[in-house]
C-alpha cells in the first residue's frame, strides 16, 4: 500500500493515536511505550506537528492541521482510570502499529483495527479462577512449601478469586477489597492449619495473595522512573504499594484476631 499523505481531516487521524493509546494504558502499558505507538501512527499518515503527554491515568494531545475542513489546532484531554492489566491487548496494539508502519493498512482500516482490539474479551471467569489457584499453588511450592501446603494454596487462590470477581463491580472500595482478600486467605488457610492440612502456614498465605501482588503495575513503575517520566513511575509506584499494605494488613489483622482468640503463635 502507497504510503498516505497529510490525511484530509486530521483530526481523525489524532482520534486514532488517542484509541491506540487509551488501549494501551489502561491495560498495562508503560509510558514510553504509550508515546511511541501513538508517534509511529501519527508519523506514518503524514501528521507533522503533534504532541503528546501521557500520564498513568490520562493522555494530553495537540496538534495543527484540517479540523473539519479548515485550518486550526486540535487539543484533547482523555481521563484513563486505573485498571487491571490485560497484556493480550497490548501486545496487539504493539503489533498492529509495526504493521502500519510497514503500510498494511489504511486510516480507516487501523481504526477498524483497534475498535476490533478494544472489544476483545477477558478471559472468562472460570479461567481466571482456575489460573489463580494454579498460581498460588505453584508460588506456593517455589517459596519452600510441601504438596500439602501447595494444594492448600490452590484452594486458597481459587477462593480468592471467586471473592475478587463477585465483588469486581460493586462500589467496595479497592483499599476495602485488598484488605478483604488478604483477610479471607487467611482466614482460609488458618482453618485448614488447625485442620491438620499443609505444614507452613506461612508458606500457604504467601502463595495465596500473590494474585492480589500488582506486579505488572509495580513493574512498569520501575521502568517509567527509569525512563524519566517521574510523576507517572512514582503515581503506579505508589498504587502498588497501596495494595501491598492493605493485604498485610487483611493478613496481620485476621492474625491478631486468632491470637485474641486463641492465643499463641502460629508458624
């Protein structure tokens, strides 16, 4: 395909970046990669005079072109909540861009494109379900913890995450949430402790709430500092360690509960 020039209206053209980055960053994205497929796709159609500011939550765009017909500047702030990470998203946000590049599609095909990509799916409940207690039980068994102790995890991995999704849509806070979540694996594994199931209690709770640990976020906090963009790395930072906090305190306080009751120290 011949590559397009300054595209007729382009604001369309502005629309897309923005589609393109809204996609990314609500999924997990980090910044730079965020600024760099809205560039790539901005750059290839022909757009001269953009620019671009994206924080973890929002994207700031501007530019100078034909805006329905006549010369003018374009200038769009979109809020992006925080959310949870949905890399199969990203990846074909990523992918779809090197293809642009390359002069595959079209404007209006790219957009088609994306809208096809922003109504992917989830992976369905009983997915999530199963792959958090897989992953409890296998961090579980990493960290030191016998057979016993990993099948404990798994349980307490699937039940959390039955907890995770029926509350997904409620107006529970995400601080109450966590606390909760680190509470119930607790709670749970403390049960099947006294019931004489798994050997380490704590190498049981550690596997548990690791579906709760942010780790794409805290990750991609790490690297947006390293890459110079503070306010964004330091905000995704501070969110993880949030949710770190309110799951030692659902774990310490379900602790402090059995103490009271029963006194002791449990190992």
């Amino acid at each position: 395909m011949e590559k397009e020039t300054l595209h007729q209206n382009d604001q369309e053209l502005l629309e897309v970046a923005v589609m393109a980055g809204h996609i990314l960053l609500e999924n997990g994205a980090e910044i730079a990669r965020v600024e760099e497929t809205m560039e790539r796709i901005c750059r290839y159609f022909g757009a001269q005079s953009e620019n671009f500011f994206v924080l973890s939550n929002g994207i700031f765009v501007t530019g100078n072109g034909n805006f329905e017909g006549q010369r003018g500047q374009y200038a769009k702030v979109q809020h992006i909540p925080v959310k949870g990470a949905q890399l199969d998203k990203v990846v074909a946000v990523n992918q779809l861009s090197r293809e642009v590049e390359e002069g595959c599609y079209s404007l209006e095909e790219t957009k088609e494109k994306l809208e096809q990509i922003k109504r992917m799916p989830e992976k369905s409940f009983p997915v999530q379900i199963l792959a958090s207690g897989i992953g409890s039980a296998c961090f579980c068994y990493l960290l030191g913890g016998s057979l016993t102790d990993s099948a404990v995890a798994f349980a307490a991995g699937f039940l959390l995450y039955v907890f995770v999704l029926s509350v997904k849509k409620s107006d529970m806070t995400k601080i109450t949430k966590n606390i909760c979540g680190g509470a119930l694996v607790t709670l749970f594994c403390i049960l099947c402790h006294r019931l004489g199931l798994g050997e380490s209690l704590s190498n049981m709770i550690i596997g548990s709430i690791i579906p709760l640990v942010p780790g794409v976020a805290f990750t991609n906090g790490i690297r947006d500092i390293a890459d110079g963009d503070y306010i964004s790395g330091a905000v995704r930072i501070l969110d993880a360690i949030l949710v770190f906090l309110c799951v030692a305190i659902g774990v310490g306080v379900m602790f402090l509960i059995y103490h009271r009751v029963f006194g002791g120290v449990l190992l």
